[in-house]
C-alpha cells in the first residue's frame, strides 16, 4: 500500500513540474524581454538557480545529517543527467543554437568547476576552505554574468538611439528580423515566474520523496540513490523547463538553464555546504566526477564545431548515458 500510494505521488509530482516548468519559461521569457536583459543571462542566472533550488535543499540537507553519498551523488549525478538526458532528449527535439559566450565562457567554466571538484576532493574531504575557494569563484562568475548584461543593454539602448536619431533626419533605420513573441506584461510575468517556480519546487520535492522510498523499499544502495533516483528527482526541474524551452524554440533557455544549473550545483551547493559542515568525498565518486567531465566535452565539441547541438549529439548523449547507468548497476 505504502508503495502504490508513492506511485501515485510520484505522478502528481510530474504534472506539478509540468505544469511548472511551462509557467516558469514563459515568465522568464517574459521578464527578459520586459526588462530587456539577454535570455542567455536569465537561463544562467533565474532559471538555473530556481530549478537547482531542490538539489541545494537536498544537498545541504545531506550534509547536515552525515550523508556524503546522497550529498556529492545528488551534485555529480545531476550534472551527469543534466547533460546526457536533459540535453539530449531536448537537442532531439530541436536544435539547440550556442551562442559566443556560451561556447567561449559558460562552459569552460562548467567544465573548470568539475576539475576544481575533482581536485579538491581527491584527499576525501571538501572542508572549509575549499568552500570558501567554490563560493568565491562562483562570485566571480555572477559578477561577470552581471556585467556583461550591463554591457549588452547598453549597446542596445545605443542601437535604438541611433535609429531614433536616423529616423529624425529623415534616413531609414535598418531593420533587423525579429520572431514574433508573446508579450506579457511586466507584473503577470513575475507571478507566471513565481508561481512556477513554487510548482517546481514542490512537485520535485515530493519526487524525489517518493522516488527515493520507492528505492529504499527495492534494496539499493545510497550511492545509486544519489547519483540516479535522487538525481533524477532534483534534476525534474530542468528536464522539464529545458525540454519546454525547446519545444518553445528559447534555446537560450534550454542550454543557459543546464550549463547554469550545473556550475551553481558545484560551485554553490557544494560551496555553501561545505562551509557548514566538511563534506567527505568518497573515493568511488572520482570516477563518477571523472564522468561528468566527460559529459561536459561531448557537450563541448558541437557546439565549437557547429555552434548548435543537434539530433545527433542528442542521441549520443542518450546513449552515453545509458552506458553510464549500467557501469553504476554493474558496479
């Protein structure tokens, strides 16, 4: 009875995060757009850190209470999950476009946080002040994030004055094509925001939950929850919202939400946790790390070959991934 009723959890969790993650991208976009602040930055910044909030509640939750295997599994499992299944089922579905600063930036950074993990867990522990040292970069990276939405909305606003001042002199601006958007005003897309990220949240955390008692109840081991059930359950929110991007052609979103969400789930969650409590690193999750690192190249090298992730990358991902979850029921 405690299983079905799980089960049935478990399902109304998927139509809470559903229903979520469509309210939470169409406000993000909305609020990008009202505001005039490149979707890339609100991928990376908004929609990363709302839908990472269930593997910081997770995370820093496990810590607490002496659980490193739930901790380091939930962060080195999503961010497996996040490139392999979540990309992949959305680069399927569309192509996914990667711009400039993403190619050159965003994931270099990704892929320098899991080496900054994998280094300064090699000895077992990430205590104090490896916490410290993720926090601060992480600050860095805000900060640039920050400053080149600055720069971006300037140029803007440049742009519209120059074609004020050609309008007024009587020449023909030059037009550039632009996709028709909905609009949606500034107040309806905040609370479309809010309110989806609040369904998100809930409904992963009843996910992850039920998901995890199911597992429990199964025999498996706290490693294969936390790198796979677990996982899964944080990670809801951003197969949800990144697939929803996709079908919706926010690219931006689909990929600013995943590379976002995975240098905040190391530099962040790891950080923060790890400045409450020494959070130890079991040997076993090096090769897991090690994976993720691996994930984040195959990543990489379509998007500097062909600057968009196609059908056949998401295939590949799918793929590789299922590679990976054999190796964890084998090992």
């Amino acid at each position: 009875m405690d299983i079905f009723w799980n089960i049935l959890v478990l399902a109304v969790s998927f139509f809470l995060l559903a229903k979520g993650s469509d309210y939470f991208v169409d406000g993000a976009s909305g609020v990008a757009e009202k505001l005039k602040i490149p979707q890339i930055i609100i991928g990376l910044t908004i929609v990363a850190m709302g839908t990472s909030a269930p593997e910081a509640a997770v995370s820093i939750s496990a810590a607490i209470e002496g659980n490193p295997d739930i901790t380091i599994g939930n962060i080195v499992g999503s961010n497996i999950l996040n490139i392999l299944i979540i990309l992949g089922i959305s680069s399927a579905i569309s192509r996914l476009a990667v711009g400039k600063d993403t190619n050159f930036i965003d994931i270099p950074v990704m892929l320098g946080a899991t080496v900054l993990l994998f280094a300064l867990g090699f000895d077992g522990t990430i205590g104090l002040i490896d916490g410290i040292v993720f926090l601060a970069v992480f600050a860095l990276y805000l900060a640039y994030l920050f400053v080149i939405a600055r720069s971006r909305i300037n140029r803007r606003e440049a742009e519209a004055m120059a074609d004020k001042l050609l309008g007024e002199q009587g020449c023909t601006p030059v037009q550039t094509e632009e996709v028709p958007q909905k609009k949606t005003a500034l107040p309806v897309a905040i609370w479309m925001t809010a309110l989806g990220l609040v369904l998100i949240v809930v409904g992963s955390n009843f996910a992850v939950d039920s998901a995890t008692f199911i597992a429990r109840a199964i025999g498996v081991s706290d490693r294969f929850i936390g790198l796979t059930i677990v996982a899964l359950g944080t990670s809801l929110p951003e197969l949800f919202t990144s697939v929803t991007a996709a079908i919706k052609k926010n690219a931006d979103i689909a990929i600013g939400n995943i590379v976002g969400s995975n240098i905040f789930n190391i530099l962040f969650i790891v950080g923060l946790s790890a400045t409450i409590t020494p959070v130890p690193f079991p040997s076993a999750f090096l090769i897991d790390t090690g994976i993720a690192f691996a994930a984040a190249v195959l990543l990489w090298i379509p998007c500097l070959a062909k600057k968009s992730i196609g059908r056949a990358t998401g295939i590949a991902m799918l793929a590789a991934y299922c590679g990976y979850f054999v190796y964890l029921l084998l090992g």
